[in-house]
C-alpha cells in the first residue's frame, strides 16, 4: 500500500531557525505522532519506536530513522522504517523544503513531499483507512511542529 | 482476572475470565458451548449471532464482561427439550444447510427477524435482513424458504398459544 | 420408489445435530494440556530472512516455545508438496521450487509463515508472536499474473529463473492452423479470470496430538481427504509412518477445493505436538485464510475460434497464463492443465484444437483448484467465445449454440476426452421454454422505460468429474490413483455401517449414502451409518472433490454390496435349506426362487455371525465386505444455464433478476440434496462473475483481506433460482451417476457476463462486473443506447 502526499505550512521563523529545529531529535521526537522515543545513533541518523494505529489495528513499530541529501539550511531528505511485528510494517520519507515566504510575509515556508508504505495485517485491515491516517499523522506532524516553531 | 456472571441458557454461570474475553470465547472455551461459531474477525458474517436479553447480538464483537447479569440463549439453547424450535425444524424441512457452520448463526438470526419484523415475511425483506450473515453453501435460496416456513410455524404457534 | 430410497428428496440425517449446535467441528475438539499455535507471516512479499530473535517473545508469559523453519530442517521435516508431474512442451519437468512450511531464508508472499508460537493460551501466543524481531531484506515482488514471464522480473525460485513452473500445451496445432487459415469468420476475445479466494464458513484449524506410550501421532484437521493429508505427511513430509499417524477430519463447514490440500499449519502443529510433548491447536482467523488458504483461478487469456461461412465451428486456440503464485500447492500443476483445456470443447463438435498454458510463479497466496477447478476458466473461454462469436454473425446465440452442439455419443474431442452421453439440446430446450426466452425482447423493452438495460445470457457448459481412472490420471502425471474406497459391515442384529473414504463437508453424504444401502439392502435408513473422516476407521481413501463422492465414492459402495448380497445368499442358502443359485433378494427378503420360503436381512445376519447354520470350513462367518472402485471415464454432467440481468445506468448496479439450470447429472439420489449443490455452485459463479476478487497492489499486499473488503455473495445479491433436470444415464458406472456439485460455479460465471455484455451492446467488461465496472462499460455504449 503506496501512498504519496504534498503540501507547504508557512512557519514564524527563520530558516536557520527551522533548520536546527529539524535536526532536533527532542523536537522531532515531541512532533512525530504517536513517537515514543527518538535516540540519536549518528549525527543523521536515529532508532524510533512510534506507536500508530491504522483502523482496527494498532501497532509499535521499531526502526530508524535516517537523514539524507542534507544542504544545510534548506533541504533534507528524512526517512523512515519501522517493523511491527504481526500488525506489519511501515516506512517511507519526505523531502524536506525550505523556501522564502510568500511577498511581504516573514519567516519561511516548508515545503514537504512525503510518501509512505505498510504492510502485512496494517494493509490488510486498514487499506481502505490508510490515506486518511497517513495524511492526518503528516498534518499532524507539522502542525505539531510549526507550534514549536512559534514556542521558540 | 474479572469475575462475570450470567444466564446461559436457563443455567447461572459465574467464571473468573481475563477481562478481554469476547462473549463467543466465554461460550465457546469457557462454556464449551461449541454450537455458537466464528467464522470472521469483523462483525460480518454472523456465524457468532445469540440472543442476549431477547435481541439478536453477534458475540464475537462483544466483550462477555458486558453481559453482567444478562440472559444468553445460544443454539444449544433453542430447542424445548427434544422438540426442535419452529425455525430448526423448518432449517432441516427445506434443506436451509449444508456444511452447517453458518446455520446456528442463521437460525438464531432468523429467530430475531421475526422477533422484529413478525411472521408474515416477503422475500425481499428476508433477503435484506439477512445482510449480516453469510452462508457459503447454500446459495441462500433454501434459507429464505426455510424463514418463510420457520416465521409462518412460529405464528401459527405464537396463535395457538393465544 | 421408496420414501427413503433412491430418488427420494430424504430430509438430512446429519441436520439434527447441526440445527441444534451438535456439530464436531476441528475447532471444537478440546484436548488435555493442550496448548495454542500462533504463527508469525511475512508483511513482505518478497524477502530474504537476515535474522529470526525470538529471545523476547520466548521471556513472555504463558510461551511454551517458538519455532521457526531451523528447527524442521533440524528434524528433517520435508517441505510441501505438489503430487502432480506436468511436464512442458518440450518435455522438461515443471520447476517446483522449495515450500518449506516454515520459511528457510526468504519469504516469497504476504502471509508466508516465519514462525510459530507455543503458548499456554491464544492470546498468549498472539502477544509473544508480536514480540519477534525478523530482521528481513526486502527485495522487489513480482505480483501480476501477465507481468511474471517479462524478461528482468523479480525471481520467485532460483529453479525457475523466467517465473515458468512449465509452458504446456495440448492439441494439434497443426489442424488447427489449417482450421484458421480456411475460416471465414474468425472471433478474438481477450479474459481474465479473477482470483478468488475459496472462503469455506468455517476457517481451517488442526489439533496436533503425540502419544509418547504408542509413539503416535493424531492430528484433527479440517481436510476434504484425510488419508490423502496422512499419505503425504507421512511419505513425503516425514511426520511419521502412516501406521503412526491418525488423521481425522470431523464435521468440515464446507471446502470447495480449499481443504484438499496439505497446508504449513498442520504440518507444523502435529510435528510441534512431540516437541512440546502436549496437544499443539491452531485455527485459522479470517484474515490468515485470506492470506494463506490456497486461492483459485487467476488466468489471463487470449482465445480465438474459427468459424465457417455457415457458422459452424472449424478450431479453437487459445493461450493462457496462469498465476500459481509463490509455491506449488498440492494439486495446483493439474488445474490450468488437465482440468482445464480438456474440457475447451464445451459442448460442441469442434474438429481442432490448439491450447498453450504458461504456468508462473508470483509472490502471492499459492493458487489451487476451487470449485470447479480448470472447468470454470475453460467454460467462461468457450462460452464467452460462442456468445461473442454468435453476436459477431449475426445469429440467435441459442441456434448458435444448438447448430454446433456434439449430437452423437460417444464423442471424442481432440483434446482427450471422450464425452460418453448425454443430449445438449433437451436442455438446451427446456432451459429456453422455462426461461420464457421467447419474450426476452418483450421483457428488454419493459426495462427499457423503467431506465434499465436488460440483457439474458446463456452458457452451456459441460465439465469432466467423477474423477478420475487411476491408470489414465497417472499417465497424464498424477501422483495418486484416483479410485474410491468403501467397507459395507454389516452388524449380527442387521444394522450397517458404511465406512466411505468420500468425506462429506456439506454434501449429506450420511443421507445419500444411506439412501442407496437402504434401498438396496431393503433396510430402515435409520439402521445405516455412515462413517468417514478417520483414517483409523476407514482403510483408505480418496477423499471428496471434483463431483466423484456420488460417481466414484458411491460405485464403491455399490461393489462392497454386491460381495454382500453374494455372501448373505450363501448364508441364506444355508438357513433355507436352497442352493444360493437359487436365492432370490428383494425388499429386504430373501427367499427360494418358486417357494414361499424366506428370510428376512436382519436374521440372515444374525446368522451370518452366530454360524449355526453352516460349517465355517465351509462358508467363512461374519458379513462385511469391502471394495475398491476405481472409474474407467470420467463422468460429464452438463446443462444450460440462462440468465436474466437488470443494469441501472445510473449507478452501475447490476441485478440478476431470474436464473434458469437446467442440468444433466445422470441419475439422482436425492434431488433436495442435488438442487441445493447446484443453487450453492450458482451462487458462487455469480459471485465471481459480480463480486468476488482478490486484489493484491503492486507490492504484493493483499487488500482484499477481510469482509470488509472481499465481497462475498450475500442474499440481497442473489435471485431464486429455478432448477430443471434433464437425464442421460452415465454408462460407466453402476449407479448411472455424474456429479453435480461444481456445475453451478462452472456454468454460472459466462452466463452472467454473457447477459451484461448482452446489456451492454458490447464485449468489454472484466470480471468482477462490479458496479464501477459497469457504470463505465455504460458510458462506452453506442450513443443511441447510452442516451436512453
């Protein structure tokens, strides 16, 4: 189950605001819906265990998180895989993009390009849920996060 | 553990159960009341369907701790003593089974339609009502017959009683 | 005829105990100290297996132990088979890759068995399974069935490095290009035929049980052929000897194919039954069946018949792909072969045929035969093409169909079988006149002002059962003989068992069965048992499918009461003081042929056992018998289907609003228990003509996985069906029977497509015809039917 999103939320704050806030695993860890833990193994690269649940099914899963194609401060590749055991798997990755705002408002914009895979008893049972539950964990992921952008 | 009690077929029963217990796994391990069957893991094919205080319930979506003090009639349930239930008989008459995993689900939903929708049944209406319960064998031609005959019985015993 | 004999519509002896609860199914056996299977599948399609770590799930509560495809390996437990040898064009062996029945370093489908938790309780099991850590290599899946041959696809089996398990073929292909070249018309259709998922009510389980004292293995298990599980988890997979080993198939909520076969579960639970030393039991959830149960169908085909000036058949070629998935299952090499393009010919007198089948691997549910098995692809072929064919000529598709049906008997067709009777055109007849086909038009036009398209289609479908003679099968590569079994004891107070190696899952055989004893041994049904379903009952056995319990299973019990009324004679010779030339049977009663001297079955046995009355020397005591049948043709039931749909434009929605069968089983037992066959076969072909289809996406995730989103026929979906029989008695066995239990799924798909398409005013629409198919075929209407 393939699954592909685009979108752009306009954040208060500078780029190179952002950016360190994008390569903050306690950040990134506080935004990741459902994320339990987030523990740095390498400058780009981190274990997770995120907690989602699809439908009827509800899943730990455990992996890595990797971050790739870094042009510091305006891009990143951030990816994703994680096993759950029966419920299945899931991974995926979006690019991450940071542009100047539009005319005469401040901050930046970030622009993301996400898609998304699971497997196993996850797409079985949750097929026909899973668009919903990927674009709401995404809109929910940035929502989160333009709120810690604008707690500073 | 929770403690869970309730009427199963006339009898009071009092267990002990893990508290995620489904009613079916209550009748069927605990009870060993194997008539009552499980044929999906989604609440559509209605093999699991008993009464509960009178309304058809389909048991394996529902946890047997909520059934506190309830009335339970399973399958083994229905039939008075040795006289088969209208609705049995009428299974049997008209060839409403076949491999018989569906049929205790399908006589004791059938008993509800009646229960809801009286004795006098079209087919349209049985066909409708039997959206929850799926038989794999039998193509359903005979079970529709086999409710038009059970409803009608179960009137005329219902009248009889008056 | 009697009440109970042959012939009569007996209400079901086994009726009471399903009506009431009473039913022994495999989940329902309970036994001590047992404990719970849980098995851990591939989310991935395709993977290797870097790392199994158990150690987690082995520290939860309750685990008894985890196992995984090491540990059979270790104890040399052999991987599953496929009994049937299909070799190319040519002449290589198919290319059976390894199915080990727990996975040994790869994964090749959704739902491939990693490993199996032991645990004190299910939930137990569940939880510990969860807690499993593989670590798995994905590698790229090939998934669609027409995309398993493209050079650079992703590899199954090493063994099988282009994904062909073999590319068969069978006919002449010489004739039959020379039948096209000289063809005036020639029809062309391309179709698939969607994947199923067989979905018996009552989901497989098995209970594996060891016993340490007799050093013997028990397994229940929900199999339509116990004795044919026991032979090849004892020769082939290395459980045990078959003498050490039981098998017992108690009540089976239905098969349809899908538990003939030898699966992973039972496989492992009888193994682990030893490991663990306690009763090992797992049953199937809904969504494993999905993933697990072996599917049918999934053929990609193009066809093409050739037609003379005067529209009569000159060839037929056809090509087919058809998807195994990712192992051989047990029978699964003989489906889209010897049960498919045999039966091409349908009904028809067709001088030439010519059909290639390319067999594939994927990385989906291993496929295997379904109701039906091969005779459904191969009748929505030819019945698709006629229809088509007839339209394209611009004839009626019943003078069509009546101008090239066989006439004569026995017919030989050019691709093996030999059809031995039957009349095509009586039902062709009665089918027309009881589905008023005369009005259609005026029916057409009275939907046509309530805003719906009505179209009827016919399908004309014959098939091949009462499988199989033994000797023919195992020329064409079966791995088995194909007779029956059956043991008539006959008890001192003159009451019977029969012991059959049919096994009943729906089909009533304790009513048929004893219909047949009844009547011909003259006794109550009531004083007849029929046992099957254990391997320590009954010596061996065939077990039930392909329409050959009454064809095969019954000619044997037939021969086991002929060595009965011998001997009874001779004990009645005995007790009436009369040569047994000279012995009469009749009713029940045995008397001296021209004297009022008699004695009835009952007392015969009594004395058959207390052997008074005789010198053992002599005549040995006792009164059981027991015979071997083993089928010299196939049988080849027929009939015409009619069907009558309602499309709304509007939404797609397409309703079948009457159906019409009329067939030709040979002679009938129990014609309840014949007419419910066919209405459940019916119902299953319009639910893969309307609503059935496994769909995997291009990762190989199956999302058609439950209920919700695999739509099984419910009874809204389905009309009443009115049922007709015609009679041509099967000459090659005693009883004159042919079968009928697949004949409802075989017929029913292209009469419905054949009916829409009808609607439509063209051929294009795929099954599942669901209502978004429609709703499209709709829009590609011609204009002038469209804007109505």
């Amino acid at each position: 189950m393939a699954m592909t999103m685009k979108g752009a939320v306009a954040l208060p704050a500078e780029r190179e605001v952002v950016w360190a806030k994008l390569n903050d695993p306690e950040v990134l860890k506080a935004c990741i819906p459902g994320c339990q833990s987030l523990d740095k193994t390498s400058d780009t690269s981190f274990t997770a265990v995120v907690k989602l649940k699809v439908g009827p099914v509800g899943a730990t899963f455990k992996g890595s998180v990797e971050l790739t194609d870094l042009d510091p401060p305006n891009s990143y590749r951030i990816s994703g895989q994680g096993e759950g055991g029966v419920a299945g798997f899931a991974k995926g990755g979006a690019r991450v993009e940071l542009t100047d705002p539009p005319e005469g408002e401040p901050g930046c914009t970030l622009n993301y390009d996400v898609e998304a895979n699971v497997g196993g008893k996850i797409a079985q049972l949750g097929a026909r849920l899973i668009d919903g539950v990927a674009k709401k964990t995404a809109d929910q992921f940035f929502a989160n996060f333009a709120a810690a952008v604008r707690a500073g | 553990m929770t403690a869970v009690s309730m009427v199963v077929n006339g009898k009071t029963v009092s267990k002990d159960i893990d508290p995620r217990t489904l009613l079916v796994q209550f009748l069927r391990d605990d009870l060993r009341l194997t008539g009552t069957h499980v044929g999906c893991d989604t609440t559509q094919c209605g093999c699991c369907v008993v009464h509960v205080d009178g309304l058809a319930v389909k048991s394996c979506t529902a946890l047997a701790i909520q059934f506190e003090g309830s009335q339970v009639t399973t399958i083994e349930g229905l039939a008075n003593g040795a006289d088969l239930h209208p609705m049995q008989a009428a299974f049997r008459e008209h060839h409403g089974l076949q491999c018989g995993f569906c049929t205790p689900g399908m006589i004791m939903m059938a008993v509800d339609i009646v229960r809801r929708k009286g004795n006098d049944l079209d087919d349209k209406t049985i066909r409708e009502e039997l959206e929850g319960n799926i038989c794999r064998c039998t193509g359903y031609h005979n079970i529709v017959k086999a409710i038009h005959a059970g409803a009608e019985a179960m009137g005329g015993l219902s009248k009889a009683a008056e | 005829m009697s009440a109970t004999g042959i012939g009569a519509s007996v209400r079901r002896k086994e009726d009471f105990r399903f009506i009431t609860g009473k039913g022994q199914y495999t989940d329902d056996v309970n036994r001590h100290g047992q404990a719970h299977a849980a098995f851990l599948r591939s989310p991935h399609a395709h993977a290797e297996i870097i790392r199994i770590d158990a150690a987690a799930a082995l520290a939860m509560p309750g685990v008894v132990a985890v196992f995984t495809g090491d540990d059979l390996a270790a104890d040399k437990i052999g991987g599953l088979i496929c009994g049937w040898m299909i070799h190319s064009k040519d002449g290589e062996a198919m290319k059976a890759g390894g199915h080990p029945a727990l996975a040994q370093g790869k994964v090749r489908y959704v739902g491939d068995h990693v490993a199996v938790v032991i645990a004190e309780t299910l939930s137990q099991a569940k939880d510990a399974a969860e807690r499993i850590v593989v670590d798995y290599r994905v590698l790229p899946a090939v998934v669609a069935t027409s995309d398993a041959l493209k050079p650079g696809a992703p590899v199954v089996h090493e063994v099988a490095p282009d994904n062909a398990v073999y590319r068969w073929a069978i006919g002449n292909e010489g004739e039959t290009q020379a039948a096209f070249a000289k063809a005036a018309h020639v029809t062309k259709i391309d179709l698939v035929n969607n994947r199923l998922v067989p979905n018996p009510m009552e989901p497989r389980a098995a209970v594996g049980d060891y016993d340490s004292g007799q050093d013997a293995f028990t397994l229940y298990t929900t199999s339509q052929n116990p004795h044919v599980a026991r032979l090849v988890l004892s020769a082939f997979i290395g459980i045990a000897p078959e003498h050490k080993l039981r098998v017992i198939a108690p009540d089976v909520g239905g098969g349809f194919g899908s538990k003939i076969f030898i699966y992973a579960e039972e496989t492992v639970c009888v193994w682990a039954a030893k490991k663990v030393g306690r009763p090992v039991k797992w049953t199937s959830d809904r969504t494993e069946a999905f993933l697990a149960d072996a599917h049918g169908r999934d053929h990609v085909t193009h066809a093409e018949m050739a037609l003379d000036d005067k529209g009569r058949i000159l060839g037929l070629r056809v090509h087919t792909t058809a998807n195994l998935g990712a192992y051989l299952s047990t029978f699964s090499s003989s489906v889209p072969t010897y049960l498919y393009a045999p039966l091409l010919s349908g009904q028809y007198a067709i001088p030439a045929i010519y059909c290639e089948v390319d067999a594939v691997y994927t990385n989906t549910a291993p496929v295997d035969a379904y109701r039906g098995a091969g005779r459904p692809e191969a009748t929505f072929v030819i019945e698709r093409l006629v229809e088509v064919a007839a339209r394209e000529t611009g004839s009626d598709p019943a003078q069509f169909r009546r101008k090239n049906f066989v006439k004569s008997f026995p017919h030989q067709t050019p691709v093996i079988m030999c059809y031995d009777a039957g009349n095509y055109t009586a039902a062709l007849e009665k089918a027309l006149e009881m589905a008023d086909y005369r009005n259609v038009g005026k029916r057409k036009r009275e939907s046509e002002r309530r805003g719906l398209l009505r179209g009827v289609g016919i399908s004309a479908y014959i098939e091949a059962c009462g499988i199989a003679p033994s000797a023919a099968v195992g020329s064409l590569g079966a791995g088995v003989g194909l007779w029956e079994s059956a043991e008539v004891r006959v008890n001192p107070i003159g009451t019977v068992e029969i012991l059959t190696g049919s096994h009943s899952h729906g089909q009533g055989h304790e009513t048929t069965f004893a219909q047949l004893v009844s009547e011909r041994l003259g006794i109550p049904i009531d004083n007849v048992s029929i046992v099957h379903g254990d391997t320590d009952k009954v010596q061996m056995g065939m077990g039930t499918y392909g329409s050959r319990s009454g064809a095969v299973g019954m000619s044997a019990i037939v021969k086991a009461l002929d060595k009965i009324e011998a001997k009874a004679k001779k004990v009645a010779g005995y007790c009436l003081e009369a040569s047994d030339q000279d012995i009469e049977f009749r009713d029940g009663k045995f008397t001296v042929r021209g004297t009022d001297k008699e004695i009835d079955f009952a007392s015969v046995a009594l004395q058959a056992y207390i052997a008074h009355k005789f010198n053992g020397q002599d005549l040995e005591p006792g009164l059981k018998e027991s015979a071997f049948w083993d089928p010299t043709n196939f049988t080849f039931p027929a009939g015409v289907h009619i069907c009558e749909v309602e499309i709304d434009p509007a939404t797609g929605v397409t309703h079948v609003d009457r159906w019409t069968a009329v067939d030709d089983f040979g002679e009938v037992i129990n014609p309840m228990i014949v007419e419910g066959q066919v209405h459940g076969g019916i119902a299953q072909g319009i639910g893969q003509a309307l609503l059935e289809g496994a769909v995997y996406d291009a990762a190989g995730q199956l999302v058609t996985a439950s209920y919700m989103d695999y739509s099984m026929p419910r009874a809204e979906d389905l009309p009443n069906y009115r049922i007709g029989m015609t009679q041509t008695r099967c000459p090659s066995n005693p009883l004159g029977i042919k079968g009928c239990g697949e004949a409802g799924a075989i017929a029913a798909p292209p009469a419905v497509i054949n009916a829409i398409t009808d609607a439509l005013g063209h051929e294009d629409i795929a099954m599942p015809a669901t209502p978004q198919r429609v709703w499209r075929a709709v829009q590609k209407m011609a204009p002038k039917l469209a804007a109505e």
